[in-house]
C-alpha cells in the first residue's frame, strides 16, 4: 500500500490545480479572474504582482496546450 500521506498530498494538490484552471477557464473576465486568483493566494501568504501573475498564468496555459503533451 502506498504512503497515506503521500496520496493525501496528491490528493490536495490535484484539488488546488483543478481549482485554479476552473478559474482560468470560468466565463469571467480574465482580469476579474487574474483578481481573484491574486486574492485567494494573498489570504494564504503569497504575494504575486501583475507580472509574475501573468507570467504564470501564461505558464499554466502553456502546460495545458496541446503542443506541450
């Protein structure tokens, strides 16, 4: 059997990245969404300014074309 806490990781992880490309994807604007994406990462302590978030969400759609599979 594998490591509980390793699945339970995997687990949340899938659960985080699922959630932010529903964002990226939901039918708002993409800078309505850029916002609350910002909002939600400031309440868990991360600080990102407007490039480094256009960066990743640029790195997000980048992971999810399909030239990168």
């Amino acid at each position: 059997m594998k490591n509980p806490v390793g699945l339970l990781a995997a687990f949340l992880g899938g659960a985080v990245i699922g959630g932010a490309l529903g964002l990226l994807f939901a039918p708002e604007s993409g800078e309505e969404t850029r916002k609350k994406i910002a909002e939600a990462l400031e309440k868990r302590g991360i600080k990102l300014s407007k490039s480094e978030m256009e960066d990743l969400v640029d790195e997000i759609k980048s992971e999810m074309s399909p030239e990168a599979k």
